[in-house]
C-alpha cells in the first residue's frame, strides 16, 4: 500500500497536461485547453479536451473523461497504485509502501482520524449553511469588511451555531472538541494542498464579546492538527502557485481572503505562527519565489528575518511586499477596494537582498554602527544564498558604496 501522505504530496502536484504529453501524445495550446487525439475512439482530428484549469480531460466524441490519474491507468491498463508510480515517476517523487494489514492500535487510530474528519466536515457543512441564513449576524459583519458571496463559499467560511441549536446533530457534536470550541465563532476550515480538510480555526465575531478570552481558536494537535505543518488556503492557490512559480504569504485568515478576491489567488496564510521548517518547505517545493507580506512593525521585521533566515537556503528568492502604513491586506481591502489590494501588492514588492543593500547604501557615512548593522544583516543573508554568482553582485554593489572594502571581508574567496 502507497503511503497516503505522498499521494496527497503527488496529487497536489499533478497536472494533466504534463502527464499526457510524457505519455508521446503531441498536444496543442489554445488558451487554458490543450488538445489531442483521443486515444478512446478512432480519432482523425484532435478532440480530446484537455482542462488545465479543472486539470482534468474530456471527449466530446466519445464522452470518456477523468483526471491524469484514470488518464494513466486507460490507457495503459494500469491499476490504480501503478497509475500512481507511474505519474510519480515522472515528477521524481518518491512513493513510500506501508503495510496494509493494521495492528489493532493503528486500526484504532484510524477509525479515530475517520470519526474526527467526518465531524469535522459536519461542523463545515453546518456553518456555511448558517451564515448564508436571512439576518446571520457574521455574515453581515463578513459583507461589511468587503467580502463578497463568491469568496466566503470558496474558502468555505461558516459560522457555527451553539451546541443547542444543532438540531439532530446535537448528540453527536457534543462530543466533539472542535464542535464545543467553535459554538458561536466564525469558521476557518483549513485544506491540504489535495483539498483534504485537515483542520478547523474559530474567530468571534465581536472581540468584545463577553466571556471571551480568545479572539481565533482552533483544532488540537491532539486530534492531528498542527498549524505549522499546513498553510491556510493552499488548495485554492496551488494551481496559480505551481503555475507562477510565486507565492505570497500573508499574516491572517481574512487578508489572504482579500488577496484572492482581488485576483491574487496564489496567496496562502500562516495565522498566527512564526514560518515552520515544513512550511518553508511546501513553499519552496511549488514556488521559486515567496513573497513574504508582513506588518510594517517591529514584530512583523522579526517575522520577516525569520522567514528569510529558513527560505533562503532552499535557493527562493524572498521578496517582501510591506503592509500599507498601520493596516493589513483585509483592511485595504475595506477601506479601498480590490483595486487598491491588486495595486499595492503588484507595486510595493521588493527584493529582501535589494532592501538590504539600500539600507546600507543609506545609512549615513557618519554613523558607522548603524552602517556596519546594515552591512552585517547583508551578509548574513548572502551567507545562506547559495547561488555564488547572486553574491558577487551583492558583494560589488557595496563595494561600490565603500571602495575600501575587501572581498574577503563577506567570507567569500
Ligand atoms: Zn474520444
């Protein structure tokens, strides 16, 4: 049995038209469709329809369709796991086998992992029907801050109502923890880059609202939710991400809402947790260049050092696109419009290494420390750059500020 982790790890990866061209079929391009013969009739002209933007493959002749994987295993009888190899082969990624038969703990734990997603996707269903309810108060609050219907029923946002007014659910919900947690808040449900719903975030509506102490609650690690292992919103944004080479990275649930429906739709959120080794990865498997948009503050200067720190050494280019003074993306969005956030963020990136160098360009000639402080944050950051070449230009631009400075000085020969 493959295991179902690198499945999902090639599934998010897949796209239909890579598979079928690999395969010797000759494909041709007009707009978001490819087009090719069709292996599954007598085909004299080519009609088999291939989607990139649904990745998946229809003929109109002969009406057999499905996606790279049912692709794969029609036309060379594959089974399904071999389907699989095949595919995975193709992108270089490794497919592990685990043993099929369970112990009774592993058993255990997957009819666990089964009861809590099909709780989960309960509380999901429930919400969202919720808030799209006449006079729903989040619903209003969402419309208000400038989200539209399209965009709240794609991220699947919801607002849960409390235990007692879940009718004849109400007895299985009550003993679930995320169900309790999330009564009255909010809900952010949270996907894998394969659309698998991994985990739920909560928010009230009104911060003020009595008795509350948290603003976001969400999942337990306990029940296999770790925010540092996921990305919010990734399933919506793996298409434009894989097909860009280029991510932005946002601080909130609701900023990364606002990004999309300003038609940045590879935008993915962290919430509330410094960027994670993992997450560093899964960006920089899909994009080669990461757009990191922090708060202009100290904390969020913090947050960019450290997500540069983990970034740089898997060879992207980090980019930074800095919050308009004393607001985020959701509140742009508010306040100006889709226009605005479109602009500000197509405007106001700029290279991590660029900004670096115009902070030490800047600093005045007498004040050395801050000069040296500027140098400093530089060259740790080239230290992690292993493209030896970007260097040297970094290397000779500060050069040119201080002619007196030596290669050696940047630990480089
Ligand atoms: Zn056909």
């Amino acid at each position: 049995m493959i295991d179902n982790q690198d499945i999902e790890r090639l599934k998010s990866r897949i796209r239909i038209e890579d598979v079928i061209s690999k395969m010797g079929f000759s494909l041709t391009r007009k707009g978001t469709r490819h087009y090719c013969l069709c292996p599954f009739h007598q085909d004299h002209t080519p009609s088999l329809i291939i989607d990139t933007t649904k990745n998946n493959f229809y003929c109109p002749v002969c009406h057999t369709s499905g996606d790279a994987i049912r692709f794969v295993m029609k036309v060379d009888g594959k089974s399904y796991p071999d389907a699989l190899r095949f595919i995975a082969d193709i992108y270089g990624i490794e497919l592990h086998e685990v043993s099929s038969d369970l112990s009774a703990e592993q058993k255990r734990q997957q009819d666990f992992k089964d009861m809590i997603r099909s709780q989960r996707e309960t509380i999901v269903s429930m919400a969202n029907e919720n808030l799209f309810t006449e006079g729903n108060e989040a619903h209003s609050y969402l419309r208000s801050r400038g989200f539209n219907n399209d965009t709240l029923r794609l991220y699947r946002v919801g607002h849960f109502p409390m235990l007692s007014a879940c009718g004849t659910q109400k007895d299985v919900l009550q003993k679930s923890y995320d169900a309790k947690l999330l009564q009255g808040r909010i809900v952010f449900p949270w996907y894998s880059a394969s659309n698998a719903l991994v985990g739920l975030a909560g928010r009230v509506i009104d911060v003020r609202t009595k008795g509350v102490e948290l603003k976001y609650v969400n999942s337990s690690e306990k029940s296999g939710f770790v925010k540092g292992f996921n990305l919010f919103g990734i399933n919506l944004a793996i298409r434009s991400m894989v097909k860009e080479k280029k991510v932005y990275v946002v601080e909130g649930y609701t900023d990364a809402m606002a990004m999309h429906q300003s038609g940045i739709e590879n935008v993915v959120a962290q919430c509330g947790t410094a960027l994670t080794d993992t997450q560093a990865t899964i960006l920089a498997r899909h994009a080669d260049e990461v757009v990191l948009c922090l708060d202009n503050d100290a904390a969020g200067i913090k947050a960019m050092d450290m997500a540069a720190l983990k970034l740089l050494p898997l060879g992207v280019r980090v980019e930074i696109l800095l919050a308009p003074n004393g607001c985020d993306p959701a509140d742009l969005l508010h306040d100006k419009g889709e226009d605005a956030v479109l602009r500000w963020s197509q405007t106001e990136t700029h290279n991590l290494l660029d900004i670096c160098l115009d902070r030490f360009r800047q600093a005045s000639v007498l004040d050395p420390y801050r000069r040296r402080a500027a140098l400093n944050k530089l060259i740790s950051y080239l230290a992690l750059v292993k493209d030896s070449i970007l260097c040297k230009f970094y290397i000779e631009k500060c050069i040119e500020v201080c002619p007196w400075l030596k290669k050696e000085e940047f630990g480089m020969e």
